[in-house]
C-alpha cells in the first residue's frame, strides 16, 4: 500500500473542488479544493523552515477551520502530527512536549494562555504556527510565529511531494496506558489506510454520505472521522459541543447528515436528555457506536428510538489504529453482546494462560494482529509493557471469548477483574444487572481490599430522577439474577461518576478515588 494520508484530499479535491469538505458551527466553510490549495501553502512553509520527513509537530487545537488547514499541511510537509488534548493538564501537555520533541507547534491561540499562567509555564517548541491573536505572547516568549492568514497571502499553492514512504509514521496519538502515563501511539499512513478501506468495505459509505462530529479531532475516534470521508468525498459537519444533547439532535436534523458516530455516552446522553424518540433525523442512515459497548437494554432503547437508522457496533484501540472488529445492523441482534467478527486484513486470537491459542467459547486475552497495528510508542517500551509481543501481535489486555462464527464477546479487562472469595469477576456483569433497576441511570462495580475475601464488591449508583430509594433493593434486584459471591458486600449512592477524557466512565479512577488516592 503506496498512499498516504495526505492523497485522499488530494483525490476528493480533483473529483469534488467546490463540495464542502468540512462545515463549522456558524456556517463557516471550505470546500475540498480550499483546503487542498491552503494545505499546500503550509506544508510550503514548513519546508521553507526546513521541517520535513522524520520531523514532529505538535497540534494543540480545539476543532476549528485553521486546526483543519494546519493537520492537512502536516502531512502534506512529510512531517508527523502529533496529538496533544486541551483538555489535558500542564504536567500531562508537558510530558508529551518532552517525549515528542516537536519541532513546531500548531496552537489554538486561544489556548495559549492556559499554558503560560502560573509559576510553571508550559516549554513550548521554539516555532508556533496560530492566528493574528497569538503574536503578543509570542513576543513576549521569543517565540517564531507564522500566522496561517500571511501564509495564504504569501505562499504559493505549490505542491511537492514529500520525502518518505506509506510505511513511515504519519501520526503520534497518546492514549492512556497501563503505566498511568501516556503513550504516543505511532500510527503510519499504511495502519490508517488499511483500516479504513477495511471498515469502509464493510459498511460501503460513498460520497453521499456525511457526519456530525461531537468529538476533538486530537481523539483517534475524531481523527478516523475525517480521514474517512476525506477519502469519500463525503462531508464533515463540527457540532458546537455535547454540553446539550438536544442541541445536538437539533444539528442532525438540520444538517440532514446521513451518519453520526459516538462513544456509548454519547447515545446515552441523546436517549435520556434529549427528544430523540420523538424526532428522530430523518436523514440519519447509520450511527456507529465505538469506544465500549452499549448494553442489550440500551441498544433495544436506541433501535426503537432510531428504528429507520442501522445501528453498527465496533471495538478496537488506538494501537490498531483503531478498529479491530465491526458487527452491522444484520447480526447485531442475532448477536446479543457481541462485537462482531475481526476486520478484513486483521487476524483476532483469544490466548489462554499459557500464551496458546484457546478454543470457541473460552475466555482468554484478546490479541489482533494485522497491517493496523502500531509501529510503536515514542518512548520505545511496547514491549517491555508487554502491549507488542515476540510476533509482533497486539496484547489488547481485554479478555474475552469467540463463537463457533467468530463473534467476539468480552468479559471486561484483566486490569479490572475482581478477585472476591476465589472467584474470578468481571464488573460488566454485575453493571448489566444492576442497570435494569429502574431507578439506575448509570453504575461502576469495582473490587476493594478485603483481608478475607481478597477484594469485595463495591458497587457505585447514579440515580435518575424520583424518589428516595432504598439501598437494600439494590441487594434484592441483584440476589433474583446473580450468584451470592458476585451480589456486591456494598451499594453507594453518587453524584456522577469518573470519566475519561472521551466520555467513558473510569473504574481505575473511580478505585483511586475510593482509597484516597489522586486520579
């Protein structure tokens, strides 16, 4: 595979030049052949400034028609963008800064004053690439600023072809990992390419189609959004934010996209805080859920909310850039719980404790292999932490189990099992039962010390709306479904729960917040 990134805007803006290739909230837009041309420009520059192939630079950037231009001119110059998210703390912004080593840094100006406040002010690479707004602090820091308007005014839209091949990596994504530090995921043009014609090969989206993004493009899950239709031709629409999920159904249904792609709180959100049942868009052909797993019961609620609407399910990680497997709208309900079969390309084995390949219906680690899995970590150490084995195979740290037709179905992750009175446990169990209680909204079950059990069940409650309930009921609901060992010793009623940055809820946070420890 021989392409990279950077052609399929180049593809979509020879046979679409006036389609919008992305629209931002207040009706700003640009078309393909815009954002080509303006991506030469900054790609020109940058290799004026003598960045290129084997170069880093960092993206610091809210979703914005600049951070568009900026990601597309990266690629373009052969160098690798690097990810670094907003939301995340000075000390996490720093460490990746140190690790990645970027040369140059695409900054969102307005978030520049976050990293400079304080006694401690973030070291930033000496060359910013920003707006007009930036220039004072750049000044003020010593820093070389080019602002993206004066590259457009001043460079030529010429293009060049980059040093380097498909083989050589085109992204740093960080994602937490099983140190508790982040990991710089070095994700190729080839992992991306091949996992993206796959997925699409599967779910056969065209030009015709078109998405709203509630994501930051700086999460893999936003960035496989638009290189997708990138490579379809098909249009990206920014929503202006998940703080209101009815706004949110109002953008659908105004933008008449044909898709729309979210981690399970996502759909939870649409489901219980907005009128998606009664007005459903009527343009919505398939939503995608991705980033976990909405239980049965939810799925049955988004099927009769959406019943028009295919509803896709697909389960992976950053490192296999990312999917690894997808279950469609035919098997989805045939198959109650499951993730669906491995991507074409990818080869899915469940290994037991002895590191063999088990057999249908035992559970062991889920590990993926395929042209989708990473080069590495920037710090180098993949496989000292055991996430790349002597072959080169991905150790997903998931445990699960195949069918007989090669559906996979988890049981939860090896991190997060609970070891209570000798039995093996996994939280996802105990989460599905508890959540058909009426009055749950949503719950996290996690394992604490115990001298004689080993650890003891813990379970955290957030309620919906009504009136006071008893814990004691909690007990009783789980008594009717589940073995006495797997009933939680204690039930609490919370506020909310801990979340990632992408919207899941964080058990591992959830525990350190319990024992009195930071998260």
């Amino acid at each position: 595979m021989t392409v990279r990134l950077f052609e399929l805007l180049r593809h979509s803006a020879a046979r679409w030049p006036d389609k919008p290739a992305a629209v931002f909230p207040g009706g700003q837009s640009i078309g393909f052949a815009e954002l080509d041309r303006r991506s030469d420009q900054v790609a020109l520059r940058l290799r004026r400034l003598g960045i290129g192939a084997g170069d880093r630079v960092a993206m610091f950037h809210d979703n914005s028609l600049p951070a568009l231009v900026w990601f597309w001119g990266i690629l373009k110059s052969g160098a690798q963008n690097v990810d670094v998210p907003t939301l995340a703390g000075r000390p996490t912004i720093q460490g990746v800064l140190d690790e990645a080593r970027p040369r140059a840094i695409a900054v969102d100006a307005k978030q520049l004053p976050k990293l400079f406040e304080g006694d401690d002010p973030v070291r930033l690479p000496p060359i910013w690439l920003s707006t007009a707004e930036a220039e004072p602090l750049a000044q003020t820091r010593g820093a070389g600023l080019h602002v993206q308007d004066e590259i457009i005014a001043q460079e030529r839209g010429e293009r060049f072809e980059p040093a380097g091949s498909a083989d050589d990596v085109a992204m740093i994504v960080y994602t937490s990992g099983t140190t508790g530090r982040p990991n710089g995921v070095m994700l190729s043009h080839t992992n991306f390419l091949s996992n993206l014609q796959a997925a699409n090969g599967l779910m056969g989206l065209s030009d015709r189609d078109s998405i709203l993004v509630v994501v930051p493009l700086y999460y893999i899950h936003g960035r496989m959004q638009l290189l997708l239709h990138a490579m379809l031709g098909g249009t990206v629409y920014f929503s202006a934010g998940f703080q209101f999920p009815q706004k949110v159904l109002l953008e659908l249904i105004e933008y008449g996209t044909t898709g729309f792609s979210g981690v399970p709180y996502h759909f939870k959100q649409l489901l219980d805080r907005s009128k998606l049942s009664a007005t459903p868009p009527p343009a919505l052909q398939y939503v995608l859920v991705t980033g976990g797993a909405l239980s049965p019961d939810e799925l049955d609620r988004l099927h009769a909310a959406l019943p028009s609407t295919g509803i896709h399910l697909a389960y992976g990680q950053t490192e296999a850039a990312p999917r690894i497997t997808w279950v469609g709208p035919d098997d989805l309900f045939r198959k109650r719980g499951g993730l669906g079969r491995a991507l074409p390309g990818v080869t899915l084995e469940i290994l037991g404790g002895d590191g063999n390949p088990v057999g249908p219906g035992v559970i062991g680690e889920v590990v993926a292999s395929g042209p989708n899995i990473m080069k590495g970590y920037v710090s180098g150490d993949e496989r000292a932490l055991g996430k790349i084995d002597d072959r080169g195979r991905l150790r997903t740290g998931d445990l699960g189990w195949l069918d007989d037709e090669g559906h996979l179905f988890l049981s939860g992750r090896s991190s997060e099992m609970i070891k209570s009175a000798g039995e093996r446990i996994f939280p996802q169990e105990i989460e599905g039962v508890i959540a058909k209680h009426p009055r749950v909204r949503e719950v996290a079950v996690i394992g604490l010390p115990d001298p004689m059990l080993g650890e003891r069940i813990a379970a955290y409650v957030v309620l919906s709306e009504g009136p006071p309930v008893e814990l004691a009921e909690f007990r009783q609901h789980c008594l009717s479904a589940l073995p006495f060992v797997r009933v939680p010793k204690s039930f609490e009623i919370v506020a909310d729960l801990p979340r990632t940055d992408s919207g899941k809820v964080s058990r591992a946070a959830l525990k350190k917040q319990v024992l009195g420890t930071p998260a």
